[in-house]
C-alpha cells in the first residue's frame, strides 16, 4: 500500500498558526541525518529531550529549544520523527520551517503524518479517524469517546465481529466442499444460530455507534415560523445568551442566526431564520431563501407559533408551503410560545404530531422541549464505556446488518450455502473498511484531507 510518494521526507507546523509560548516544528522520513548534522550539529539522544540551537545554512542561530528524536519504528509515523520545540512566534517558526525545506524536506499535506502512521500499521484507519475527532471535540464527553476510539475500544468490537464472521464463513465452506458428509451442516441449526448471534452483536455495535455519532456530529435543529412568533427569544433561551436582537418589530431577523450548545454531551447546533412571510424587502427576501436551504438540511424544524395570537395546531394548516416542499415529513415540531400570554400550561401534547407549549421568555416548558430534541435523535447519553463514530462507520454497520439479514433469510428459504457465503465475504469486507483492512486509496485520500497540518 505504500507508494513512492509516502517515502518523501516531510515536515509541518504542528502547533496552531500565531503567536505563542511554544511551537513545534515535525519532520518524519527515512533517515534524518542531515538535519542533525545542519540544523542541530550534533545527533540528539533517541526518546530523550535534548536542549539544541537551530542553525541556519550561514550559521546563524535561527532559535534555541527542544529537540525529541524517536528512531523507526518505535515513532507515531513507524518513521525516524524529529520533534523541534521552539518560541512560538510566526516569524521563528516560519524560518525553522523554511530550514527544514531547505534540508531536503517537503510540506507535508493535511493529515500526512497520520496518514503515514496508518500505512505503516501503527495505527488503523478508525483509530487516525479518531485522532482528528479529539482535536475536533466539542464535548467533554465527545472528547472522551474520541480518546477511547483512539484506545481502540471502537476497532476492537469491530474485530472480534470480523473474527466471528470468519469462523463462520470458515463452517460454511466446509459444509459446502464436503457435501458427501452424512450430516447436513446447513440444516442442523449451528448457522442459524450463528447468524442470529451475529445480527444481535452488530445491532449492539450499530446503537452504541449512533450515539457515538451523535456526539461528534450532534443534531441540527431550525427554528422557522411566521415573523414575531418568538424565534430569536427562543434562540437566545436555549443558548442561554442575546445571540439575537428581539424586539415587537416584526422581520428583525433578515439573516441566518447559529448558535451551539450542548444536551448531555451531544452538540446542538441552533438555526434562527428569517420569518416567513410574503415581503417586496430584497433583503427580508433574501434572508427567506436561506432559510428554506437551512430547513432543507436540519434534522429537526421546530415551528414556533405565537400562542397568544389565534394559531392553528396542524402545521400543514400553519405552514402549507413546507408540506408542499416536503410531502409527508415528520420532521417539524410545534412550539407554542409566550404561553405566559396565553396562559396555556407548559408541557408537550402527544399529538399525530408533537407540539411543546413554552415561554422563551420566561424559560418555562424549555426542559420539556430539551427532553424532545434527545428523543427525536434517539440520544440516550454518553455512556462509559461509548466512542465516537462517523457516518461512513454507520453506513458500513448498516450495509454488514442488511447482508446479514438476507444471508438468514437465504438459509431459512433455500438452505443455500453458496450465497450465504458469499454474503459472508461481503459482511467481512463491510466491517474491515471501517478499520482500514479493505479501503479505497480515495476513501483515504478524502479521510486525511479533512485532517489538520501537521497532524
């Protein structure tokens, strides 16, 4: 899997960008004398900080610092690593950088050195995954399931479910080389009940997947309706802030509003939008076409209506245009606000749709709504012992689940061991992709690119 191109000596900034007290230079290759002798003058010690100047061609002190050296393969690249720990100043960095260069080094691309340390198995691809996951983190809890991924809690349950896939396939073939055995393999229960045993296990890893999911992606909910229904009062509610400007003047929110806050470790990412009315205002106009795209992507759309108004409670009859755009969706939520107006009870009305009465002014009936929002996603909470997940791990998990399925349903109906078989192959080629055993060098490529520099 290596190719030509991965033997380049490459290096990168693997600090952020700006001034700080630290910076850290990272250079990864095959054999990196050069840079001991023209850069350090000396050969630092292996797994050992080492105070060093750095040198400039001329002989010039660039900067002084740390220097670690982690010889091949014992490094997080399986490569020889240097690690330059300077003064964190742009300028400083920049020319120890542009030394590097200058040794024989390349800049590295986005997510190279991990990139690297995947191709030379220290690492699987789950694992890399999870690197840019801790990084990302937007949790407390997020960032604990990202760790143990990178633990490899995640690419462990997935191995042991590739493990017993293997055994079975293994049994099956048997039966199928061997048909002049006495006893019919296929027909005596054990890969029944084999493939019942592997369909609960991957159900498990699939659910503690979603949640996973959910806590490094989150959920995206739209807060629509008519203008001065509320909208913003709630936006600045739940954010717990005045993200928002609210005042009685209908159409005061002319654009897109985001805010961000968090429901038992999983990220909630709250859109405000223009009210949605009939306007000659380019503007108002403008603000309403971006709406409907953001509506077009959330995973929830809570639809607030002004309870002391007179209001509708069927939201086809409240918002005929969104049911026109999106026949038969389930994704819209009722909010009656300024219930503290209307003086109706705080609560949530198990209807052929929901609808939650609350005051965003007031925060009555907001746990309610919270409450609804986790079940809508099926959120149960970051357990002990969860991990993160992305969506491809689902599509995998959900691909292996189907095939699994139908192998079941080949055996019950035709006790067709061929196809069982083979749609054994298939689930261990689903599962492995999600450690990197079977990948597509573009699914790689698209993987690390989304990775920072220097990691």
């Amino acid at each position: 899997m290596t190719l030509a191109y991965h033997q380049d000596t490459i290096a990168a900034l693997a600090t952020a960008p700006g001034r700080g007290g630290i910076g850290v230079v990272r250079v990864s290759g095959k054999g990196l004398e050069a840079f001991f002798d023209g850069l350090l003058r000396e050969t630092p010690r292996a797994r050992y900080a080492t105070f060093c100047n750095f040198y400039s061609d001329s002989g010039d002190i660039i900067d002084q610092g740390l220097v670690l050296y982690f010889p091949a393969p014992n490094s997080f690249t399986g490569e020889d690593v240097l690690e330059l720990q300077g003064h964190g100043g742009p300028v400083v960095m920049d020319q120890l950088l542009q030394r590097c260069v200058e040794l024989g080094a390349r800049l590295a691309k986005p997510g190279e050195f991990s990139e690297r340390a995947f191709l030379n198995d220290k690492i699987d691809l789950a694992q890399a995954e999870a690197i840019a996951d801790l990084i990302d983190a937007q949790t407390i809890q997020a960032a604990a399931g990202a760790m143990r991924s990178l633990q490899g809690a995640f690419s462990e349950r997935v191995r042991q479910l590739v493990e017993k896939v293997i055994q079975l396939r293994v049994y099956v073939e048997a039966a199928i080389d061997f048909p002049e055995e006495e006893i019919d393999f296929l027909s005596d229960g054990h890969v029944s009940s084999e493939l019942n045993q592997l369909i609960k296990l991957l159900d498990e890893l699939l659910a503690n997947a979603r949640q996973g999911s959910l806590m490094r992606e989150g959920m995206t909910i739209v807060l629509a309706g008519k203008p001065n229904s509320g909208k913003s009062s709630l936006l600045n509610a739940l954010s717990g802030k005045d993200t928002a400007i609210v005042t009685d003047i209908a159409g005061t929110t002319r654009d897109v509003l985001r805010e961000q806050i968090h429901i038992d470790g999983m990220p909630l990412h709250i859109v405000d939008t223009a009210g949605l009315r009939a306007s000659g205002d380019s503007i108002e106009e403008e603000g309403m076409r971006r709406a409907w795209l953001e509506i077009e992507k959330a995973d929830r759309v809570l639809l607030v209506v002004d309870s002391s108004q007179r209001y509708h409670l069927d939201p086809e009859a409240i918002w005929p245009e969104y049911f026109e755009r999106f026949p038969g969706s389930d994704r819209v939520t009722v909010v009656l606000n300024k219930i503290d107006l209307s003086e109706l009870p705080a609560g949530i009305q198990r209807r052929p749709f929901p609808v939650i009465s609350l005051s965003a002014k007031q925060h009555t009936g907001l746990p309610s709504l919270v409450e609804h929002l986790k079940v809508c996603m099926g959120y149960t909470g970051a357990g002990e012992g969860s991990f993160t997940a992305r969506r491809r791990h689902l599509q995998a998990l959900n691909e292996a689940g189907g095939v699994l399925q139908n192998a079941a349903r080949q055996l019950a109906d035709h006790q067709a061991g061929e196809l069982v078989a083979e749609d054994l192959r298939q689930v261990q080629t689903a599962l492995s992709s999600i450690t990197g055993e079977f990948t597509a060098d573009d699914l790689l490529g698209e993987i690390f690119s989304s990775f920072c520099i220097g990691k």
